[in-house]
C-alpha cells in the first residue's frame, strides 16, 4: 500500500516537514497496532515499541535522527518521572548521534532521585492547627500522598473512597498523607472542619 512504499530512508526529504510529520504518524501507526491489547499498558512500553519500529525501519542515521528528535519532547513528556534508563539504553543500540542521546540522558537525569527505589524528596506538610510533618519523619514505611483541593469536586468524591482504604490497610506499614493544594486557607480549614478531618 502506499505507506509501505514510502522510503522512511530517503535523504533527499530528511529535512521536510511533511517527511517529518508523515514519518512520525505513520511510526506512531504501526506502534499502536502493535501496543493495543498488551498487557502492559504504560507509556514506557508503548515508547520502547516505537523505537523498536524505528530503529527496525529506518535504516538511515540522518532519518533516524530526525525522527528520533520530533518524538523527543513527547517521550520525555509521557514518560515523566519514569525511569528512562531502559529506553535510553534501546536507544543507544539503535542511534549514534551522541548530541539525541545526550540530550535524552540529560531529560532523564531531571528525575532520577524519582525512579523507584530512591529516596522520596523530602517536603514539609502542616495540618490545620499548623503543626508541621515531614515525609522523612515516615522513613521505612510506605507513604501513600493524595492531593486534593476544595474547588474540585473528583477530589472530594474521591475522599470516602481514600477513608475506606485508610480503614482497610490498619495495622499495615502505610502511612496516609492527604495534602490539600488550595491557596485558601480559609476555604481549607472550613472544609476541614465540615467534613470532620483533620
């Protein structure tokens, strides 16, 4: 068909932008035919897939290059706090333009101390009569943080459901830190209050 004829490879479009723009849909395709239905449904997956496609169908280094850069920022952007050390070591196998890979190790380096098994960041919480908590004083437990606010009502209806899992989970090595990101303090307090939290 006509998608399978186009030359992914063709260095005499390499800086089109509508080779660029047909190249990365037409990748983005055949990675999501090949990611719906898996099990593993993460972002990380569905990338790894589409730079596997890549890395598989153009064979060119300047093509590769190209197109590896016009998905940069949204991999970056879907993966966040993701460890990115398996996705960027596919892409050290698949590329050698060192400045892509520097540029995605430097992304990746922005959230490192996030990855899992790192430390938590610490962070300072206060509580309505503005005594002050620290994620630091719960070392050693599993710190389970639900942000929420009193303009938006998913959150609020989300809050019985928090309460019942707080319930279920008595006893266990979990600590629950509800932390409102409301500018009105007022507004916090009084909520508070009404709903019997503290």
């Amino acid at each position: 068909d006509y998608c399978h004829a186009r030359n992914l490879n063709d260095g005499r479009v390499s800086y089109c932008p509508h080779f660029r723009q047909f190249a990365v849909s037409y990748l983005a395709f055949i990675s999501s035919n090949a990611f719906y239905g898996l099990e593993d449904d993460s972002a990380q997956n569905y990338h790894e897939l589409e730079l596997d496609s890549i890395c598989v169908r153009v064979t060119s280094e300047k093509n590769k290059s190209i197109i590896l850069a016009e998905i940069a920022q949204q991999v970056i952007k879907d993966m966040g706090s993701s460890d990115m050390r398996p996705y960027i070591s596919r892409l050290e196998k698949c590329c050698r333009d060192p400045k892509l890979i520097a540029s995605f190790r430097k992304a990746a380096s922005r959230y490192e101390h996030l990855y899992p098994g790192k430390p938590a960041p610490d962070a300072d919480f206060y509580d309505a009569q503005g005594n002050v908590s620290s994620i630091s004083t719960y070392k050693g437990k599993v710190v389970y943080i639900d942000t929420w606010a009193t303009w938006c009502g998913p959150c609020k209806r989300e809050i019985p459901h928090l309460h019942e899992l707080e319930e279920s989970m008595k006893g266990e090595n979990v600590v629950f830190l509800s932390v409102s990101t409301d500018k009105d303090i007022n507004a916090w307090k009084n909520f508070l209050q009404s709903q019997h939290m503290t």
